[in-house]
C-alpha cells in the first residue's frame, strides 16, 4: 500500500525509515520530510496542517494510510477530517481524534480526565487574566519550586519552574497579561512540583487494546548536568534502567489501563500513540502530562527497537485488532544525542553545510532540522540531526553515538556531552 507520514523532523525520519523496511508499504511519502526522508521516500512540499491539500495528494497517489507526526495537526482535528469525509473515510489515519487530541492541547483538559479516573498526578488549579490574584493566592499555599504551564501548545516550551516566589507571581502575570506564549497562555495551569526521575513511557492503542513500547528518557535542558532553557529535547535512551518489573507494573495498572479504559468509556476516538510523562515520586508513578503522539528525540531509541513490523502494528490499530500482536523488541540498548544549531533554543542561523553523514558507521543518523540545498545537506531548524546506536548497556551505546559525532561538522554545531549522567 501507499503511506503518507505527515512531519519534518527526526520523529518522522524514523517513522520513515521503519515503514520503508516494511514489504507492506508500496510508496511512501513524507509531507513535508525533510533531507533525511528524501533518501527513502518522496518529500511533498505541503505544510501539515493544510488538510485540503493533503486530501488532493491522498486521492491523487492512492494512499491508504496517514501516520501524523506532530500534535498540531492532530489538536485542529486532522483525524476527524479523514472521518468525515466520504473520499477519505476508509483511509487508516494514526493519531486520535481532535477531541483525544486535547490531552495534550489542553493542560487543563488532561488534569480534568486524570482526576475524573483517579490516575495518579500532581494538584493543580487552573487560572486566566480575570484570576490572576487568585493564582498568585495559590501559589503562596505551595512550596518551592513552582511550577507554571501555558494551557495550550506551546512547542514543548510552555513550562516554567521558579525556585522564587515573587518571580513565579511575576511570571504568572507575564504569560497571562502579556502572553508570554501566545495564546497557549491565555490560560495558566499552576501544578505542585514533584520531586523525582523522570521517565516515558509510550503506548499504541486501537482504542480498546494497547501495546506497551520501550519506556525512554530524554534530556531536555540546553546545558550540560540539565542546565539552562528547555528545549526539544537533547537526547535520549532507552530502555530507562530504573524501570524495572514492579515499577512497570504499577505504571500500567495506575496509569496505562485507566487511561485507555477512560478514553473507551468517555467514547472518545483514539487510534493512535499515548505518550505518558511520568515521574518516579519514592516507589510510586504520577503522570506530569500526557501528549498525543511520539515524542522527539524519544522515537529515534523506541521504534528502533520494535522489531514487529510497524505497518502491520498501524493495520491492527486501524482494524482494532492489536490484541493479536506480539510485541517483539530487540533487547539491547538504545541512544541518541541531538546535535543542534549555535544559539538553540533561542535564535539561531540556518543554511549551514554539514558534512561527515557519510563516513557514520555502526549508528542511524536521524535528520531533524535538514534540508537540500544544491545537492548539499544543510541546516534549516534548531534540532539539526540525532545519532542514534546499540550496545548491551546505554552507555555503550552514547559512547558509540559520542564518537560518531565526532565525524559531523557544520557552523556553530554544538550537543551535550554528558546524557545519561543522572542514571
């Protein structure tokens, strides 16, 4: 068959890269793909979330089945789009409805369903302009550190945590009066911070069965011992060595099950990824968010590492079959280190050549932020390339990927050197 994978960043080249070793897929296209994809499918230069296009490019090359990457196309209802229309109804489509899509569109949303279904997470109040002296009320009930979350999208960079109290008052004010993000902030969620590691862990669901995939961490501070701004995401592996059998355990019986189980019962439509962020509060799991799709850079170590063929895994979500899947992964470690652009996550110059793709050897080059220009791969986004690599033992695999890298080269390139230092 002919699949369409919607995105341009290294989360798709990896969806790209497994449908392409799948002998299910006949033509695969990658909208709009990046220099990456271009390698083993046809990039299609249409923006993600112009659907009447997308429809025209479905009908026109014979597609059967749409895998979106990214969130945004799925919050503006991409999925009920495909639905509701009677050229495009049939066509599978990975990625929930608008509605399942507002767990991640929505902070409050998500807080809203995690307290309707008793799954474990941090308290929390919810508060707009008209509520701002009630906001800083509640944050005064707290303890440092307090935490402050843009209610909409906000590119992953909508969470602020303040050490001071009279900071976190000012940056209420800030994100709420002066839309320190947009709109994603008309709306505040303030959250009790929670003291703990951090950890993903990533479902596939036909909306009655799931499949649990590999857990990951990533590290997503700009500086190195998770310093400075947040970003993307800087790296990640997989699988996390603190998650062991009763952790998983408890995770799927407090988190996994009720939410699945919440999205049937609510009748929501959710055909698609679940990726839960969670923390390790003690013994016990709470979920710090949930989001609606992969995460990037964590599907460059999980997909890897299902062996399952990932058509095949998207045809019994279409059918809701998965329950007669086996899951099979490989069982070594994964890693990944993000290069990025000079200046990242702030401003940052494109354009620059990159060189020594080709002389990479015993790892899976990734690209994120690449385009062709002339014939030459070079940089057009903040997250340039993920070096991914195998060993028996995550840190095997980041010193494999860490001497690779030292083949790369562009302008101003830059990475962390010290991923998996916490573990």
């Amino acid at each position: 068959m002919n699949i369409l994978v919607l995105g341009s960043g290294g989360r798709e080249h990896t969806f790209a890269y497994k449908i392409a070793q799948s002998d299910l897929c006949d033509s695969l296209f990658v909208a709009p793909g990046n220099a990456g994809t271009a390698t083993i499918a046809t990039n299609v230069p249409i923006a993600v979330t112009d659907f009447h296009t997308i429809k025209e490019l479905v009908i026109e090359k014979n597609i059967k089945m749409v895998v979106v990457g990214p969130e945004d196309p799925l919050v503006k209802g991409i999925s009920d789009f495909f639905k509701n229309d009677s050229e495009l109804k049939d066509i599978v489509v990975i990625g929930p409805s608008k509605e399942g899509a507002q767990l991640e569109g929505s902070k409050e949303y998500a807080k809203e369903f995690l307290f309707r279904h008793n799954i474990p997470t941090a308290a929390y109040q919810s508060f707009t302009t008209e509520t701002i002296e009630e906001g800083k009320k509640f944050l005064e009930t707290l303890t440092s550190p307090y935490v402050l979350k843009a209610d909409g999208l906000a590119a992953g960079k909508g969470v602020l945590i303040l050490q001071d109290i009279d900071e976190a008052k000012a940056e209420l004010e800030n994100m709420l009066t002066n839309k320190k993000f947009g709109a994603a902030s008309e709306k505040v969620v303030i959250e009790e911070f929670l003291d703990g590691i951090e950890l993903s862990v990533f479902v596939l669901t036909d909306g009655k069965n799931y499949l649990t995939l590999p857990t990951a961490k990533d590290y997503k501070r700009i500086g190195e011992g998770d310093t400075g701004l947040n970003t993307g995401g800087m790296g990640a592996i997989s699988p996390v060595p603190f998650a062991d059998h009763t952790l998983m355990t408890k995770i799927e019986e407090r988190i996994i099950k009720p939410t699945v189980e919440g999205l049937a019962k609510e009748n929501i439509d959710y055909k698609g990824f679940i990726f839960i962020g969670l923390i390790k509060v003690g013994d016990d799991p709470k979920v710090i968010e949930y989001n609606v799709r992969m995460g990037d850079p964590e599907t460059e170590v999980v997909l890897p590492r299902v062996k399952t063929d990932l058509v095949q895994l998207f045809q019994h979500v279409g059918n809701q079959s998965l329950s007669k899947i086996n899951l099979e992964l490989d069982q070594r470690s994964a890693a990944t280190i993000v290069t990025v652009s000079g200046g990242y996550p702030e401003t940052y110059e494109k354009g620059k050549e990159i060189t020594g793709i080709d002389t990479i050897i015993d790892s899976i080059v990734f690209h994120a932020g690449t385009s062709l220009e002339n014939g030459k791969v070079v940089t057009s986004g903040g997250r340039v390339l993920a070096i991914t690599s195998f060993d028996e033992d995550f840190r095997k695999a980041l010193k494999i990927s860490y001497q690779n890298i030292e083949k790369l080269n562009f302008d101003k390139m830059y990475y962390r050197k010290d991923l998996g230092f916490d573990l």
